[in-house]
C-alpha cells in the first residue's frame, strides 16, 4: 500500500483502503475521493468522444500509455491521478481543465474550437 499527504488529501493507490487510530475517516475520504475521479473520467471521455479521438489517439497526442487513459475513464475506476495529468488531458482534448468539473451543457463554453 502506498499512500500520500498533499496539503491534507489522501492519494491512495491500487485501491487499498487504509484506516487511522480515530476510526474510518480515510476510507470514506477514499470513497468521496474516488467518486470524484470516475466524475471526471466520464467527462474525459465524453469530451474525447466529442472530439472524435480513441483512447490510442489522446495517449499518443500527450504521450501517455493507452492503458492510463483507460484506467482514468473506467467507469469503475479505482485509480487517482494528477493534476499535472489532467492539465495534459484537457490540453489534449482542446478544453478548459475547468470543463471536467462544472456539467456538461451542450453549447458548453469550456470547449476551445468548435467540432464539426
């Protein structure tokens, strides 16, 4: 198990629950968290999907591995990442990073250049 402090979050990695002396705070923070995670990996994908791109690609277009975009749009996605990593993704994708975490609205303003 690996887990990480940033500026009072919890990063936990390969969906390993973890526990403090208080009680289960971590876990449900971990829950809260990964919820958060699938919200924006849906948005990733209905935005790539809008910019007729595969998962190949969007990894190729900010080389990354094809396996890390689809681990970040699985809808039962247990995984974290960065901000760095999203900021790359929304470059990738022509959007606002703030796009992936206002909704979706059809004429959406987050959206860089029109799709034809």
């Amino acid at each position: 198990m690996q887990v990480y402090f940033f500026f009072n979050e919890v990063k936990l990695h390969f969906n390993t629950p973890i526990m403090n002396a208080g009680g289960e705070w971590a876990l449900r923070r971990h829950k809260k968290f990964i919820q958060k995670y699938r919200e924006i990996g849906r948005k990733i994908a209905f935005y790539r999907h809008l910019r007729g791109l595969t998962q190949e690609e969007l990894a190729e277009k900010i080389e990354v591995s094809v396996s890390h975009i689809s681990k970040i749009e699985a809808p039962q996605a247990n995984t974290s990442f960065s901000l760095d990593m999203l900021i790359l993704i929304a470059e990738g994708l022509e959007v606002d990073v703030a796009a992936f975490f206002n909704p979706i609205e059809i004429s959406s303003p987050y959206i860089k250049n029109k799709v034809e």
